[in-house]
C-alpha cells in the first residue's frame, strides 16, 4: 500500500473513530438528560413525559451497543480466553486468532439474524411508541454486529496487515 492509500486509510479510521464516539456521547448525554428530566418532573410535579421511558430504553439498546462497537474497535472487549494467558507468543497470536474468528462467526450470525428481525420489522410497520417505528430504533443491532464481526476478521489479519484502530 502506497503512502497516500495509507494517508486515507487513516483518515477513514479517524473519521469513522470520531463518528462513533460522537454517537455515543449523544445517546449517553440524551439518556442521563432525559432520565434526571424523568426524576425530576415525578418527583416535584407528579408528572413524567409520556415518550421518556420508552425512549431511554432504546437509548441503553443505542448505548450499549455503540460502546460494545469501541471496544471491539479498541481491544478492550471482554474476552473469555483462559488458554493464551499459558501460551506464548506464536501460540498466543493463534489462540487469539482463533478466538477472534469464533467472535466474527457469532457476531456475523447475529447481524444476519437481527437484520431479519429488523426486515420483519419494517415489512410489519410495527411502532413502538407515538409513531416511531420500531425498525428506526432496532436498526443499531444488525449494525453494531456486522461492524463487530468486520473487526473480529480483520483482527485474524497477520500483524504486517492488522489495522491499527488507535
């Protein structure tokens, strides 16, 4: 790969980085705000706002999975791998390899079987509350995996190719 084709590249991860940490510094500030508006209003006024609840619990789906996408951007995801910490080098890059597909393979068949689900959605024109429609809200899940899974694969890359995320 040539210096500009690199230079891009970068540019790439960097945007997407700055996109994804953008998107969960919204949904985190959208859901403390309208929580503590939620505490707030029923605890002085005796009244809520009709759409909060419900939207806060999309916002932790939102949420959740948007962190999840950062950690396994970062590395920082949970792993339950007990073999590599008793192997050593090239048999710990393999151990993690090998960890890294099953964790593609999962999150893949997750992405494939929550687009359905969000497919089902659409083609149903379920709402879930006022008239939200419940595929704008469940959109993150097949979203978050497949991103997931590209990580997990690329990570499986060998090091000379491995992209760098951070």
């Amino acid at each position: 790969m040539d210096t500009n084709e690199s230079s891009t590249a970068e540019k790439l991860r960097r945007v997407v980085r700055l996109v994804e940490d953008g998107l969960i510094v919204t949904t985190m500030s959208a859901m403390i705000l309208l929580a503590a508006t939620q505490i707030l209003l029923r605890n002085l006024l005796d009244s809520g706002i009709s759409w909060g609840d419900p939207t806060l619990r999309v916002l932790v789906l939102w949420t959740a999975l948007l962190g999840a996408m950062g950690a396994s951007r970062d590395g920082n995801h949970i792993r339950i791998d007990v073999l590599s910490r008793f192997l050593s080098g090239r048999y710990q890059r393999l151990s993690r390899r090998v960890t890294d597909i099953f964790a593609g393979l999962v999150c893949a068949l997750l992405a494939w079987h929550s687009g359905r689900f969000v497919i089902y959605e659409w083609e149903d024109g379920s709402l879930l509350f006022g008239s939200v429609p419940a595929w704008a809200c469940e959109i993150i899940l097949p979203v978050a995996f497949a991103v997931m899974a590209i990580r997990f694969f690329l990570g499986t890359l060998p090091a000379s190719e491995e992209p760098e995320y951070k």
